[in-house]
C-alpha cells in the first residue's frame, strides 16, 4: 500500500505502477486459458522484470522511489507487451525511437547517480568529467545488454524483437547512445557549474526515500566545482 506521507503526484504514480502490474497479471492469466503462449511470455516476462529493480535495490540497502519503479515498469509494458504483442513497433514507426531513447536516458541518469553517491559518500574520488563518462557508458551497456536479450528472444523462442536484424541494432544502439549521452551532458553541467535543474528533483526524491544521503549530499556539494 502507498504511505500516507506520500504526495498525490507520488499517489497518483504508484497506483499507475500498480494498475499497470495487475493488468500484465491479468493479461497473463487469460494467455494460460486461452493457449496463448507468446502473450504469456510478454506478460509475465514484463511483470517479472518490473520487480527485479527493487530486488537489486534491497541488495545494497536502497530505495527506488516511485518514480523510478514507474518508469520501468511502464518501459517494460510498452516494450514488451504493447510492442510485441500489441504490434505498436509496426503501427508507429517511432514507438522504438522513443522507447530506446528515453530508457538510456534514464539508465544513463542511474549510472550518473550511482556514481555521484559513491562521490558524495567519500568512496571515490572522481572528476565531474569522469562521473559524466561513467553515466554514458553506463546507459550504454544496459542497452548493449537489452539487445543481447532481444537476440536470445529471437533464437530461443523465435521471436521478432530485433525486426530488420543488425540494422535495428545498430539503429537502436546509436539511440541509446543520444539519450544516455544527453543524460552525461546534463550530469556534467549539473556538477562543473552548479545548474541544479532538472537533476535535482530526481535526486531529492531519491533522498527521501534513502535520507542516509542527505547529510553526505549537501557537504558534497561543496566539492562540484573542481575539474
């Protein structure tokens, strides 16, 4: 159940996340009865991995805040399940464009954090230029690693989620490639001159929800502004 301190923006998220898991549950509870076993392995695969963030995160001790959980959940939906059995990848020819974009963003977003946390903690030492590198590449092996599943999906239970092969792949890594690359530019911006927008509501919400940072974030900040 979502915590009553929540806003009702944060309400509003996770009740989405929610509804849109008891759907893929649903969905996946009809493909059983109904013999249909390609739809099952959407369903099921999307809801399955939609929790796997929050088992990862438990691991170390953190806290997704809802936003992230949302966002990957909803990438996992639109991807899998309305992509593939949907066939939205066929019908709007940038329904892939957006999706690979926005996920490296993301994810280069998490690298970008992770590696900041580790800074602000003391456990590293680290340049604004490096941290930035280390979100690109971070965005850009978890998109390296997606398509690798697609090619497994493909092999395995012949599938079509790499569509015109090498192409696509090569397509979607070069998207991968603008949206996390974005995301280090903006990090890098974020921590050499001290623009707080629009990192700073991300990182303040992942504060809330893991306040062992809070102290460690502020006196880090200090810091930012070297090379």
């Amino acid at each position: 159940m979502a915590s009553p301190q929540l806003t009702i923006a944060e309400r509003v998220t996770h009740n989405i996340t929610l509804f849109i898991r008891w759907a893929l549950f649903a969905v996946g509870v009809f493909a059983v009865f109904n013999g249909r076993w390609s739809v099952l392995f959407a369903a099921g695969g999307a809801l399955v991995l939609s929790y796997l963030p929050q088992l990862l995160a438990s691991q170390v001790q953190v806290k997704l805040p809802l936003q992230f959980q949302f966002v990957i959940t909803l990438f996992l939906y639109a991807s899998l399940f309305l992509g593939e059995v949907g066939g939205y990848y066929e019908k709007f020819w940038w329904w892939d464009v957006v999706l690979h974009a926005g996920s490296a963003f993301a994810f280069g977003f998490v690298g970008f954090l992770a590696l900041y946390l580790l800074y602000l903690r003391h456990k590293i030492e680290a340049s604004p230029f490096l941290i930035s590198v280390f979100a690109f590449s971070f965005g850009m092996a978890i998109g390296a690693i997606w398509e690798i599943f697609e090619f497994a999906m493909d092999q395995l239970f012949g599938l079509n989620m790499q569509r015109s092969g090498l192409r696509d792949t090569m397509w979607d890594l070069i998207i991968d490639g603008i949206g996390s690359g974005t995301a280090s530019v903006i990090g890098y911006v974020y921590l050499k001159y001290e623009v707080r927008d629009p990192f700073d509501a991300f990182i303040n919400w992942f504060i809330r929800e893991n306040p062992q940072f809070a102290v460690k974030k502020l006196l880090g900040r200090q810091k930012n502004k070297k090379a």
